[in-house]
C-alpha cells in the first residue's frame, strides 16, 4: 500500500500542480494576481508541488458592482525535489489550504468604454501552512538520531489587483493598457524551506574478502536539528506590472518579489516573463516560462553567482469550469 501512494504522489509531484489561483506566478509560487473567478489545476515545474483553485460559486459572477466572492485554494510540494519525498522511508513534503475572498470593486461606467477597461479587486486570504520532514540528531542515542517531524504555520495576504487601466499622461496613453498587481503578507512557519538538506549515510554492512572491503550503506535525507526552527516569522510583497499582447492572447509581465525571513538577510527576487492566455478569456493564462533570478543584491552570501542563481520557470493552468 505504502509503494502505490508513493508512486502516486511521486508522479502527481513530477506533474507540478501549483494551487495558486494564477498562473501568473514565480518560481516559488509567489503572485499578487487573484484574478481567476474559474476553478483552476496550474503547473509549476520550478517547484515540485501539487494544487488547485476551486470557486465555488463561479457559474453565478455576473457584471454587478460590488460583487464579492470566495476561492479554495491548496497547494503540496515535496521537500527538495520529488527524488527527496520518500527519500530514507518517511514522507517528506509541505502543504497550504487557504481560502481567498475577493471583493469587486470596479467602476463598472469604465467597463462600457471604448478605450482602457479598468477591473479592480482587492483581496484577503488565510491559509494554514503544513510541513513534514526528517530531522537529523547526533546528540540522540543512534537508533533515534533520524526521526520525521512535523510543524503547522499560518499566513495572511491582501493585496489589489488593477486590469486593463489606461495613464492619463499624453505620452504614456499611446502604449496602452496595462495590467497590475500588489500584495503583501505575514505568517509563520517552520524555515526547512530556507536551509540545504543533508545527506546522512548509515552502514549497514561491511563485506571483506582477501585484501578487499566494501561497505553497504543506506542513505536519508535529513536537516539538521540544530538548524531548524519550527514557528519562523516571515513575510513577503509581490508587485506585477504586465501588458496585453496579441489581442489579449499574450500578457508579458514583470514580476518583482521581496522576501523577509526571520534570522535571514531580505532578498529581492525580480523575474520577467510571458504568458499565452485563453482565447476570450485573457484572466486565464494556460502557459507561460519566465527568467527569475533568486537573491539578485546577493544578500544572503551565496557562493553563487547572479547568473547561477537565475533559473527558467515554466508554468501551465487548466481551468475546468
């Protein structure tokens, strides 16, 4: 049974179903856009993760001011790549649940104009945070220096959106519309996230023959215990700034994230990137690769450097109502 749900998982993870209601989002799943009143499965294939977006009354949005309206959101993804999921027998993942409310708040005489149309949300969501990994001790006695744990986090997020609005300025009018979005959020959680996973080799059997020794050993992938901590306060700001292309069919963004994490310098995580949309539907992208570069002022030392910590981010969505 273990074997199934291992393999399930391990497939589902390699799929990347990323719970975002946008597909619009970085490499670490991070958007300011909100902006699907449809039910949603996305891909992101940065993160190993699985999700979806689920509105429950979608069939019943119609062009009315002030209309308000809820959105169900969860998201998985494995501990360092699907390869780490059952990596020494225990599961090792982490998980959200959330649940958006969006509030319409359009000046609905703009939506009749010839020119800009300007839709405006703003948003509030919660979601629970769960994380589950293996932890390493060596001041344990050795039968209990690698054992599974588990944490419970929490964060909060608001945020505006602003679709298709036009600038008044005589110069800046001539490119068009453009579409935004800024968010800001708070939580906590533990900061497995934040930190290198280790490799810890147990032997399990030494072989002699003649002048010959071989030595077999199994291998799990732990943290630290004396690096980790459980309730981490973090928060992060997303900023987006896009333009529709194509008749409505390409939407390319720039994408900027700020990341403030307990104990550990902010990064700035600026990324650009384009998306193609669904016809008629151009809230709904179905595909889109960005070039995001992780820490760009470098802040937390890596021996890296900007253009080894700048990665290609592809992600797809597949509304189904």
């Amino acid at each position: 049974m273990k074997k199934t749900i291992s393999i399930l998982v391990v497939v589902l993870l390699t799929l990347k179903l990323n719970a975002q209601s946008s597909v619009l989002q970085d490499g670490a799943g991070e958007t300011s856009f909100q902006l699907f009143t449809s039910s949603t499965l996305s891909l992101n294939f940065k993160e190993s993760s699985i999700g979806f977006s689920i509105n429950p009354e979608s069939s019943k949005i119609d062009n009315n001011e002030n209309y308000n309206y809820w959105i169900i959101t969860g998201v998985g993804n494995s501990k360092d790549g699907t390869s780490n999921i059952f990596k020494g027998g225990k599961l090792q993942f982490s998980g959200k649940l959330g649940v958006n409310y969006l509030m319409d708040k359009t000046n609905y005489g703009d939506r009749n104009s010839k020119d800009a149309i300007n839709f405006r949300y703003s948003f509030i969501s919660a979601e629970l945070i769960y994380s589950r990994y293996n932890v390493f001790n060596s001041m344990a006695t050795f039968s209990e220096q690698i054992n599974d744990q588990a944490n419970l986090g929490a964060r909060i997020n608001y945020g505006w959106n602003f679709l298709n609005f036009g600038f008044e300025n005589s110069f800046l009018k001539h490119l068009g519309s453009f579409s935004s979005g800024i968010s800001g959020s708070i939580g906590i959680k533990d900061n497995t996230d934040l930190l290198d996973i280790s490799e810890i080799i147990t032997s399990t059997q030494t072989i002699n023959e003649g002048n010959s020794q071989r030595t077999v050993s199994e291998t799990t992938s732990a943290y630290l215990s004396s690096d980790i901590k459980r309730y981490n306060k973090f928060a992060r700001v997303n900023f987006d700034l896009g333009k529709y292309l194509y008749k409505s069919r390409i939407f390319a963004n720039l994408h900027l994230n700020y990341n403030m994490d307990e104990k550990f310098e902010p990064t700035f995580n600026p990324s650009i990137g384009i998306f193609a949309t669904k016809k008629g539907a151009p809230l709904e992208a179905i595909v889109g690769i960005q070039l995001q570069t992780n820490d760009w002022f470098n802040s937390r030392n890596s021996k890296k450097d900007r253009w080894e910590r700048t990665a290609l981010v592809l992600t797809a969505g597949f509304p189904f109502n």
